[in-house]
C-alpha cells in the first residue's frame, strides 16, 4: 500500500516538470490547409496600371514612405503649379460682365423712344389690294392673356401669323382670340384653311377693327407701331402697292367690340376710331 501511494506522488509531482519541457505549440497551434495556395493563384488587389510595392534585399515590404519618392515629388510640383495658376486667374482683372437684362431694357427704350427700322417694318406688313377684308380665321380662345401670347410662337414655328384679340362677353366674362389671316371671300379663307391644314378652325366675319392710322411715312408708321404695342396690344399692319399702311388692332364681330378697343387704346393716349377693316384709303 505505501509503495502505491509513493508512486502516485512522485507522477503528480513530476509530471508538471516534465510537461514544462516540452514544446506544445506546434500541436496547439490552428490547423493549416495541407496546400498552400500559390502566388500566382491569389486574388489581385490591385487595380488596372499599378504596381506591386517594392521589397528590400530580404524580402520585405518597403515602407510607404519609400514608394516612388520622385513620382511624389512630381505630383507635388503638378498641385503647386496648379494652385498658382489658379491664383494667377483669380488675382487677374476679369473683364467687366454683360448685363443681358440692362441691354434688352435699353434696346426696348431706344426703340420706343425712336422707330422700329425698314426692313423690320415691312415684315409686318401684308400687302393686299384695296378692298375690304371681313374675314379670319379663329384659331384658339382663351381665357387667359399669358396663354394667348404664348399660343402666338407655336403658330409661328408653322409659319402662321397670329394676334389675339381682347373681348368683353359680359356675363361670361373676358376672352382672348386668336386669329389669323385676312380675306375678302369665304372661299379664299377656306383655301387658305385647306392649305396649312387647319382643320376645324372655323372662318368668321370679323368686319370690324380698330384703326390706328393711316400712314405714307414708314418712319411715323414705326413709331406709331411701337407705342401702339407697348399699350400691351398686338398691332398689325395692312399695306397696298401704293404705299399707304393701315395700322390695326384687333378683329371684331361687331361695331361696338371695336369701339370698346380704340377706348382703351385712347386712354393710352393713341388716336383710334373702329371701321370696316379694310385697306381702302379714308375719304
């Protein structure tokens, strides 16, 4: 019995020494896959163009720092100058900007105050012999002014002259028309309609207009004109071979629309009286 105990003490006693001296870490240490994968088959990390970072006689990696000092250097160069022409540009004198908006004004004021040229003149004439002219064409109505105006560049891209018209319908309220075209005959509209393919634009007998005067001279005929649209109208403008030019606004139904037309157009200090529309000269 005391050799059993004897020998028990003497392995719980020796077995710490000896554990001690023996080196458990390779059978400690986490499994490894028996084939090493190669260089070749890794994954690049690296992008399209750059290149793998150095290494030193031994083998490893050189520091950061150390990567490519002279294409550093010349990236720091590149920034400087950069910064410098930016600076140079910014500490220039930049010449003195357009001011679109103060141009357009003062355009608008010379013309105003002045006459509109010939040659623009006379694109705003439509000559037509002497007679009366009843008929238009009625391409929209609106209950709206801003629509109106912005209705007359779509008809023009088609290669229509158009001008909308203002009517009091009383009760119903204010209408804009918008019209195109004058002629002496049903049948000379509806060419006209079959023409520029207006279909189910209805011809009406607008007989009547407002006329602002009646001119020879193409220099008060521009003057005339643009003080008339400035009275927040659209003018047009009948001419005849012989060189006279009837400045008009409006087309009406009635003689009393045209009357209540050259009203307003009185109040904006311009002469007016509502006629026949017509290029027959004034007795």
């Amino acid at each position: 019995m005391k050799k059993i105990i004897a020998v028990c003490f003497l392995l719980f006693c020796g077995l710490p020494v000896f554990l001690a001296t023996i080196d458990l870490e390779p059978y400690l240490a986490p499994e490894q896959p028996d084939i090493a994968q190669s260089d070749a088959d890794k994954p690049s990390l690296l992008g399209p163009g750059e290149l793998p970072g150095k290494t030193d006689e031994a083998g490893q990696p050189e520091p950061e720092s150390a990567v490519i000092p002279a294409q550093t250097e010349s990236v720091g160069k590149s920034q400087a100058e950069d910064t410098q022409q930016e600076e140079t540009l910014e500490n220039s004198t930049a010449a003195a900007p357009i001011d679109e908006t103060t141009t357009g004004r003062e355009q608008a004021t010379a013309a105003s105050a002045t006459q509109m040229p010939s040659s623009l003149i006379e694109l705003q004439v439509e000559r037509l012999p002497e007679g009366e002219y009843p008929f238009s064409i009625l391409l929209e109505s609106f209950t709206e002014q801003a629509t109106a105006e912005m209705a007359i560049p779509y008809y023009k891209k088609r290669g229509l002259s158009a001008h909308w018209v203002k009517v009091n319908l009383g009760e119903a309220g204010i209408q804009y028309r918008l019209f195109t075209g004058v002629f002496a005959t049903v049948p000379e509209a509806q060419r006209y309609l079959n023409q520029n393919k207006l279909v189910g634009r209805p011809i009406k007998a607008t007989h009547y207009a407002a006329r602002v005067g009646v001119y020879q001279d193409k220099a008060q005929l521009a003057s005339t004109f643009v003080k008339t649209k400035n009275a927040g109208v659209v003018p047009y403008i009948l001419g005849t071979q012989n060189g006279s030019y009837h400045l008009f606004v409006g087309a009406f139904y009635t003689f009393i629309g045209a009357a209540g037309q050259c009203r307003d157009l009185q109040d904006a200090g311009l002469n007016c009286e509502p006629v026949k529309r017509s290029t027959i000269p004034p007795r």
